[in-house]
C-alpha cells in the first residue's frame, strides 16, 4: 500500500477516535457522578431527599427541596423576563430592521454571549442588587437586594443572547416566499408573520426557548454572587434562594469529613446534570426537525 | 382604460438598475406574457406590479406604475388594498402553514369580510362564470345546501374555480402541505382568487410542475382571463405562444419590444426579438 493511503487512513481513523473520545465524556462525567452518588441513595430514598425541606448536613439530614425550588423559581423569574424582550428583538431584527442595523445587532449579541460569568455577577452586585434594595423598599418589602429577584434578572441578561441568537438564525430560515405569499394576499406586515412567519418557525423558537431555559438553569457564578444563598424555600421573589449550581460551587470541597456529605453534593450535581441534558437535547431534536423541512 | 399602464419605470437594486424605460400598457382581460432571457428583469418587473420588492433591500423604483389611474409608488397609495387588487403566484407554490380549507379562507378572514360581503362577491362572480360550468361531472348534491354556509361554499366555488376541488373534496382540513406540488400551485391560484383581485400576477407558475399540472394550470389561465387581466411572467417561448394574447418582451432590463402575440411572434419588428424567438439568442 502506498503511503499516502496509509496516511488516508491514519488520518480518518484518529479523527474517529478524537469523536468518540469528545462524545463520551459526557458519559463519563455522568457514570463518575452516579458512581459517587450511590453511598446517599443506599441509605436514603431519592424520594425522600427531592422533597425535604431539612437541610442539616451535620445532622445527617439532606433535603434538596429548597435549593430544587430556588433553581426553578430563579430560572422561571428569569424566563418571564427574557423571553418576550427577546423574542420581540429577534421578529424585529428579522422582519423589520434594516440588514446593517441586523448585522450590527448579531455582532453586540455575540458580545454579549462572551461576557465571562463573574462579569455580570460583579455588574449584579454593582447595579442589580441596589436597584431590587430600592424597588423592596419602595414597595414596603425590605430586603438586602441579594435575592431570587436579583438573580432572575441577572439570569434574564445572561440566557438573552442564545434566545435571541438562536431564534433569529430560526426565522431567517422561513424562506421569502412565506412572507411573500401572506404579504400578496394583502394582509399587513404583522399579519404576515403572526399567521405565517410565527407559525412556521414556531418549533425553532421554542428550541431557543428551551436552550436559553437550560442555561440559566445551570448558571453558577454569576446567581451565586447576587442570590443570597440561604438554604430556605424563598417566599417573595424579594428573599434570598439558594440553587443548586451555587451550591456545588459553595460547598464542595469544604467540611467533606461530614458522612455522606460528599455523596450527597455530587447527587445533586447529577441531577443538575440530567435536566440540563434534558432540555439541551429536547432543543436540539426539535430543532434538527426545523432543518430537516 | 388599461388596468396597468407603466411609464417611464426604472428599478435598481443599489446601484445596479434592473429595468429602465419601461413604457407600456397593459390590456385587459387578456393574458400578457412577459419573455425574455434568464436575469433580465421579468420577475422584478412583475414585482413591482403588486410592490413586493419592497421586501428587498435597498430597491429603488422611479418613474410610474398606474392601476386602475392611482399610482402605486404613490406615499400615500393604499398598498393592502393593492395586493388585495392584484393577486400574485409566486415561482414556487407555498402553502400557508395550515388546512387546505383555511389557506383559501385566509384572504377573505385576513380583510374581515362579512357574510354578505361573501355572498355578493360570488353572486357576482357566478354572473361571468357559473359554478356549473366549473363541474365537467354535474354537481353533488351537497354544494347545494351548502351555499348558506357562505364560507364553505366559498371555499368549493374558488377550489372549483382553480380545478383542484375534486382532487381535495375529501380532505378539506388536511394540512396544505400534504397535496403535491402541482396541487399546491393551484391551491395557491385558488387562494389568491379568493381575495377577489382584478388582476393575477403569475412568475413562471409551471416551471416548479409536472407537465400535466403545467398543463391544468396554463387551462385555468384561459378560462380565467374572460374576466381578470392575467399577466405571467415566462421563459418557455412555447408556453408564451400557446397562452400569451399580448407580449412583452425584455432583454437587459430594457424593454425591446411589445405587441399583440400574434404579431409579435409573426413578424417580430426589432433584430433581438427576432434572434430571441427563432432561438439564436436564450
């Protein structure tokens, strides 16, 4: 065999080993989790820690039920927020703007995606948390500003790019003919895109949805900065919360001599894990259909 | 007096013109064809009849577009009553993301028609082309009873009336994007005629069909211009000398030559139409 097909096959070989390898590290880190989190599940009922308020981990009581409602009231607070302001963006900047103004926007959007977590938690706790201090006191709430508030918003910003990113490239792909043929039959613009346009991208924009939802629900730094962090199931949006990103980042690797503590963190890191995954793969299979047409 | 009447019209794309010079009229009830060679201007020229190039970028229009005596381009012209006015086929058929059904209703629903406005618009339409005439097999019972629900019969008559109700009478809810595509152009014809427009703009309806759709749509056509003004844009010579009354013909974006089709075709006046027809040219 002449060397040059040897290198052919070399070549195309490593590059499959270079896959697999990239592939199954997600399921190595989710095999090294399960692993760790099996010592917890032997004694306790997964039930029984999802739903339990007792967080004593000193006492040997792990109830995840707090940080499980931070996450998803941080993460809900977050898309009421973002996702009518970036929806709104995306239809203005695919129907109506100028393609300059439309270019000009991806490149700030992009930027925006790239801003490093901590960034926008120090602008959290620089602007943020002041202003939710002024609104809760404004409306006869007190709190430090260091609330579920805070960190929605604060999420809102940081899931805005991909919801915005991801929804446009969705209806730039509605081909011209659809808008041409609401806009011949002489409905108005907004016509042609709320029967039409909307409709046709409906499945991609919520996989936008669903993809900015994901990362703002495994967010760490940044929430972990401005939310409080108290272990207590937050009763207004103006108390402090406690997700579970923050805390991982919090506690691992602290007081790890308590029993079953270690195991009981990296449970909670695999179930942070799997709803991730979850709802990155819903958006992802939703959007390969969008393609697909 | 000539529903269309160009003068002068000019159109670029930045700093490229596309068309310069057009002067002509438009007959009625007929259909014109306007031919010419790939890229020189015949589906912008069409375009600018119903004003959707105002959906590409930096388009510039000068000189006059008249219908019906207002001009189009005019700031204040009422451009949903225009579209409305002239109805347009595009290249490729694209079905509204619903049933067959609700993409004929659309037009009517979208310009909030009330059931008498409905009634009066087929009564008045069945004067020039009965609903019978449109049923080589007799009718069925069941259009009959079916004119109180002015929708419904709304939608057979306008099916009817593009050839395709017998195709789709059992599957009126289907979504549109089932049918093939050869139906789903003459859903697309069917739906712009339900909007009651005067005058159908078509860009090279057939050239996305199958022969025997080419052929049901170029039928509908003739049927057709007895009471609309019918103006398609095509590149198969052929297709412009089966329907074509009136001609219209472009070569780099300017306009060579127009005239009767008869005329145009048997003693061409200008050396490119000339070349064009007899093939030297493409």
């Amino acid at each position: 065999m002449h060397w040059r097909q040897i290198k052919d096959r070399l070549s195309a070989k490593s590059m499959i080993l270079a896959v697999a390898f990239a592939n199954s590290l997600v399921l190595l880190v989710g095999l090294g989790l399960l692993i760790k989190s099996i010592p917890i599940l032997e004694k306790k009922s997964l039930f029984h820690l999802l739903l339990s308020s007792n967080w004593h981990p000193l006492r040997g009581e792990f109830g995840f039920y707090p940080f499980i409602v931070g996450t998803l009231e941080v993460t809900a607070i977050a898309m009421i927020l973002a996702v009518p302001v970036c929806l709104l963006s995306a239809i203005y900047l695919s129907e109506y703007a100028h393609h300059r103004l439309r270019e000009i926007a991806r490149i700030t959007v992009d930027i925006m995606a790239a801003i490093p977590s901590v960034i926008y938690g120090l602008w959290g706790v620089i602007v943020v948390v002041p202003f939710v201090c002024l609104l809760g006191k404004w409306l006869n709430t007190p709190t430090t500003g260091y609330s579920l508030l805070a960190g929605g918003i604060i999420l809102a910003i940081m899931a805005s790019p991909i919801i915005i990113s991801v929804s446009l490239e969705v209806l730039r792909t509605v081909p011209i003919q659809a808008r041409e043929a609401a806009l011949a039959l002489g409905t108005t613009r907004w016509e042609a895109i709320k029967h039409v346009v909307l409709r046709n991208a409906f499945h991609g924009i919520l996989s936008a949805v669903i993809l900015g939802f994901a990362r703002a629900f495994g967010e760490t730094i940044a929430v972990l900065m401005i939310v409080g962090n108290v272990p207590k199931v937050p009763t207004s949006v103006f108390d402090p919360a406690y997700p579970l990103p923050a805390l991982l980042a919090n506690n691992y690797g602290e007081m790890m001599s308590i029993p079953l503590y270690n195991s009981a963190l990296l449970l909670s890191a695999l179930i942070l894990l799997l709803v991730v995954s979850a709802f990155n793969m819903t958006a992802h299979l939703t959007l390969m259909r969008v393609e697909k047409r | 007096m000539p529903h269309i009447s160009l003068s002068n019209l000019m159109v670029a794309y930045g700093n490229q013109k596309v068309l310069q010079n057009i002067t002509v009229d438009i007959p009625n009830n007929q259909i014109t064809a306007i031919i010419g060679p790939s890229g020189c201007g015949k589906t912008t020229l069409l375009k600018t009849l119903n004003r959707l190039v105002d959906l590409y970028d930096e388009i510039r229009v000068e000189g006059e577009v008249r219908i019906d005596g207002a001009d189009i381009y005019d700031p204040k012209a009422d451009l949903l009553n225009l579209r409305k006015k002239v109805g347009f086929l595009s290249q490729k058929p694209y079905p509204l993301p619903m049933s067959i059904h609700d993409n004929i209703t659309f037009g009517p629903r979208i310009h909030r028609m009330n059931r008498k406005e409905l009634l009066d618009q087929i009564q008045e339409l069945e004067k020039h082309i009965p609903i019978d005439s449109l049923c080589p097999n007799g009718r069925q019972e069941e259009t009959r009873h079916s004119k109180t629900h002015e929708m419904a019969y709304l939608v057979e008559y306008y099916l009817r009336l593009a050839g395709l109700w017998e195709e789709v009478r059992e599957r009126l809810h289907a979504p549109a994007a089932q049918l093939s595509i050869g139906q789903q152009q003459r859903l697309a014809l069917a739906r712009a005629l339900a909007v009651e427009p005067e005058v159908i703009l078509a860009d090279e309806p057939t050239s996305a069909l199958d022969p025997i759709s080419a052929q049901l749509i170029e039928k509908q056509f003739k049927t057709l211009k007895n009471h609309y003004t019918i103006v398609v844009v095509t590149h198969i010579l052929r297709q412009a000398r089966r329907i074509a009354d009136y001609v219209i013909f472009l070569y780099l974006g300017e306009l060579v030559e127009h005239g009767p089709a008869e005329q145009f075709f048997s003693s061409p006046r200008d050396e490119r139409t000339r070349a064009y027809i007899s093939g030297e040219i493409s």
